[in-house]
C-alpha cells in the first residue's frame, strides 16, 4: 500500500465546495506538490492531512491507518508555515528541540538531535541566537529543522518560501530539496508558483476550483497538459484550433499530424512556445512583434489557428521581420490535445 492514501476526500464550507472528491496515492519519500491558483483547495487539503480542518467525506490513510479519530498533535507530522511560527522568546535550540521535550525525549538524546538538525539546514553555531536577531532565510531552516528533528512520517509544507525575495526563494528550493532528499522524508507542498512546483515535486498534484485537473510527473504536466486550464496555468502556451479526422491525425491549415485521442471534428491543441519552429511545410502565419531577451527571441505571430507566441534561440540565424510571413511546426510528441473540465 501506498505511503499516504486520500480516498475521495470531501470538504465543503456551507454551499462553497472546498475539496471535492480528492483521490491521491503518495509512496514513501516522494515529494509531491498541491499547486494551484487562491481558493482551488490544495491548503484545505493540507489542514485535513494535518487534521486541523474536519473531513466531510472520505478518508485519509497513513501506512494504511486511518488518521480519521487521531488528534493533530498524535499524527506524527511535521509542518511549516508560511509565517514559520517560530517562538520568539526561544533560541534556535530552543526552537527546534521543543518538538522533542514535547515528546519526552531525554535530554542527551534531544540536544544531539538539535545539532543534527542545525547541521542539515546550515546552521551550525547558530544555537543561541534567536529568531529576531535572523534573516528571512535562517528563519526558514529552524522551522524545517524544528519539522525534521521529531523523524516525521511526513512533512507538510504550506507555502514555505514566499515571504523570501526572488533570489533567496531560488537559493532556498534548491537546498529544500537536497535536504528533502538526504533525510528521505515523504512531504507534501502547498504552493502556487509554479516554478516552485517543478523545480521541487516527483510529482505536481495541479488543483482547480477543490477538483483535480492532472496529476503527473512535472515535465509530463507542463509538455502534456490534460486541460485548458493546467496548459495555461503552467507557463504560456499556444492553444491552436485543429481539425481531427477521427483516425489519429489532426489537421492545423494543412499541417498535418498524428496526434492519439483525436476525435473527428473541432479540437483545440496546445503547444509550448519553446516547442513551435520556423520551417518549411508547417502552417501559415504572419510575425507581429519580436522582442530580444538574451538567450532568445520571443516571436508573436498571427494565424488563422489562434496568435502565437514562439521561442527562437539567439544562435545567430536570421530571425524574421516584423510582418513577414512564415510557416510554422511542431512535432507531434509536443502537441497536447485538450479536454475541458477535469482531467480523466
């Protein structure tokens, strides 16, 4: 059995749904991200988990135990905050050992794994010093290593990095998961950047309105959104209108291209900008803007399929005008077709 089971989990709020019919599966030291936009229900998710909010319907398994009737604080988690919560009165020490006084561990035992912890999250010798006296980031690591050092069954994590400015956010995912991946712990994220959400997560669980839109590796849900919605959350994109022949191709003002699940008729597709080329025997369009950003030029472009937005690497080949007309391809692996509402 998997590591943590949510089984059709409901919760609702008077008539506004919350989470409905959430089913999750999480094997053991997998980080798996809830990501979504305000309200989609992925914190609701987080509090049941945690057992701060109720459960209206469904369950929520734990090495096949139901965590139903256990209080919070006998569930065995770890958690940080948003706002870290740390105590302010308290050292760092203080601060990450109190989980464990909490659980009458001996003091021996309970001053080693404080400095085990410390050690982990970068801060070694910081034991007296208290939360004050502290940056935005060192903040951040004594509420991790307060999580980690009670030996979690899981770690919950709800928004953890963003009160941290741009840069340090970026140093911080990155130490996240070295550290989530040395102790080997199972967390889960509560995040609406998505960045974050692909940079950190095995998987992303990508949340709409409490309903699941897709669930799946983080290049598989960016290259091959399951709905309109997860296309567009995830970075831009390019939603093309295609015609399928209900045999496998779809058809884009004469370009043609397998692509599986294609009804006959209408369908929409979407494509990645960095996924569409300049080439010969693709469908027409016509560039209107063109903007150099280093690394690359960002292309817009109009055609009868939809406006495009393209990636053209600065690699030193002619890049078209301003209104000069053009043709336009893709390969069939990194087209997705499209589906409205929940992913299947």
């Amino acid at each position: 059995m998997s590591h943590l089971v949510l089984e059709g989990l409901c919760k609702s709020y008077g008539a506004a749904v919350a989470v409905e019919a959430l089913d999750l599966k999480v094997e053991r030291g997998e980080f798996v991200s809830l990501l979504g936009p305000s309200g989609c229900g992925k914190t609701t998710t987080l509090q049941m988990i945690a057992g701060f909010v109720g459960v209206d319907r469904g369950r929520i398994l734990l090495d096949g135990g139901d965590l139903a009737s256990v209080p919070p604080a006998k569930r065995g988690l770890g958690i940080v905050f948003q706002s870290y919560a740390l105590f302010p009165h308290m050292t760092v020490a203080e601060n990450i050992a109190f989980g464990l006084e909490m659980r009458g561990i001996g003091k021996a035992e309970r001053e080693q794994r404080t400095l085990d912890a410390m050690a982990l999250v970068g801060l070694k010798g910081f034991a007296e010093r208290y939360p004050r006296r502290m940056s935005g980031g060192q903040q951040q690591r004594v509420a991790l290593a307060r999580a980690l050092v009670i030996k979690p069954a899981l770690l919950l994590l709800d928004e953890p990095l963003s009160n941290l400015d741009a840069k340090l956010r970026e140093e911080m995912q990155g130490e996240l998961r070295q550290i989530q991946r040395s102790v080997g712990t199972t967390t889960i994220l509560v995040t609406h950047d998505q960045h974050e959400a692909m940079a950190l997560s095995d998987r992303i669980v990508v949340m709409n309105h409490g309903r699941v839109e897709q669930i799946g590796a983080p290049d598989t849900v960016y290259g091959q959104p399951a709905t309109a919605f997860v296309a567009n959350f995830l970075g831009k994109t390019n939603t093309l209108a295609a015609m399928g022949d209900g045999a496998g191709q779809v058809d884009v003002l004469g370009f043609r291209v397998p692509l599986a699940g294609a009804p006959a008729g209408p369908v929409s597709i979407a494509v990645r900008p960095e996924r569409l080329t300049l080439a010969e025997g693709g469908f027409p369009a016509r560039i209107k803007s063109r903007v150099f950003q280093g690394s690359h030029w960002l292309l817009g472009a109009e055609s009868e399929a939809g406006t495009l937005l393209l990636m053209r690497p600065n690699d030193g080949m002619p890049v078209p005008a301003e209104g000069e007309a053009v043709k336009i391809a893709f390969a069939p692996a990194d087209a997705a077709l499209l589906t409205e509402g929940k992913a299947p």
